[in-house]
C-alpha cells in the first residue's frame, strides 16, 4: 500500500524523470518489432502509469483499457489521452489485476516496468491470462535480475521484486497458461553509476 500512496504523490511529475520518456520509446518501439499490432486489435495496459507507453502504441491498434492501482496515476494517465486527442479510442481504470476484474477480453497485453511492483505475480499472470483471447499476446517489459536489490535501494519501502531472471519467469508464464515465450533486450536504465538492463518478454496464451 505504501508503494500506491508514492505514486498517487509522484504521479502529476512523474514524466518529469530524466530518461522515463526515452526509456516508453524504446518499450514501444521493441513491442512494435516483437508483436503482430493491427487496426482491429484490442488492447490492455498493466500498470500504465500516466499511459504514455499507450498513447505511444494507440494508433496502432483500435483501442485500449489502461488500468493502474494508483488513483493518481489513473487521473494523470485521463489527462494525458484527453491532451492528446485519443478519448475516442482509451480509457483509464483504477484496477489491481491480482484482485480486480476488467470487462472485455483483449487480443494484446502490454505493461512496461510494472510486473517488478507487484507482489502476487503468479495471480496476476493467470488474470492477465483469463482476459485475453486465445492465442492473445502478451508483451510484458520489465528490469533483468538485480540480486543486490540495487535498483531500488534508496526506496526503503520498496516489497516488490529486484528484476527477474528470465526462465523464473518463463516457468511461472507457462504454468499461468503461456506458450511460445520469448525474450529480447529492450533497452536499459542508467541509476548513478550502474546500468540495469530491461528486457521484452512475449508469449501467446495457448489455447
């Protein structure tokens, strides 16, 4: 909970941080190499933030469902798809996937640096599973394993997950359902003197 109420504060400057809009490209642009986006799909965002990583990606399918635990997020992220003229095609939601129900089903979920926050990941993943259709994607991009807890050490409140390693997580996408489960480098983050890289994992939820 303590983590939600930072980011309900930080949410309005979040966009703010130096290398956050590079970093929403380069996501982006990887999810557009990795993944078949067309005119007729329907997508979901887990974990949006302020959305930006959706508006990147909004032309490119017909319509997408941002959902964020954080209330803050959510009205910043409703905002920004009214300043950006895509109201016709995105909505945001307040939503917890581990807990919380989302109407429709999705053809494509996608969620950048989110997965690390959240605590019951198996969950989440047999939920993001139950809402997409089958042979939907997912496109999940997320830190590499930090075992020193590097990343976010200065965060004193930080429960969630030090990166991934990456057939951890493709054993637990395979019991949530997932096949065909691949990875690429994105990009990577720079904190103080460390590089963190950040990777792109696809998978099709079998049917």
């Amino acid at each position: 909970m303590h983590e939600h109420r930072r980011f309900d504060e930080q949410a309005t400057t979040w966009d703010d941080t130096p290398g956050h809009e590079e970093r929403q490209v380069a996501v982006a642009e990887a999810i557009e190499q990795a993944v078949s986006l067309n005119p007729g799909m329907r997508a979901l965002d887990v974990g949006c933030g302020t959305g930006r990583l959706s508006i990147l990606l909004a032309d490119r399918v017909a319509s997408v469902v941002v959902t964020d635990p954080s209330a803050g997020m959510v009205q910043v992220a409703r905002e920004r798809i009214e300043a950006a003229g895509l109201g016709d095609r995105m909505r945001a939601v307040q939503a917890d996937l581990t807990t919380d129900s989302v109407d429709g089903d999705f053809d494509v979920v996608w969620s950048s640096l989110a997965l690390h926050h959240v605590q019951d990941l198996d969950g989440l993943l047999r939920s993001v599973a139950g809402l997409l259709v089958d042979g939907g994607v997912l496109a999940v991009a997320d830190l590499d394993e930090d075992p020193d807890g590097a990343f976010h050490a200065e965060k004193v409140d930080f429960d969630g997950h030090d990166g991934f390693d990456r057939r951890r997580l493709a054993e637990q996408l395979g019991h949530a359902g997932f096949v065909e489960i691949s990875f690429t480098d994105a990009t990577t983050i720079l904190k103080g003197d460390r590089t963190f890289g950040v990777f792109l994992c696809t998978a099709t939820k079998g049917a």
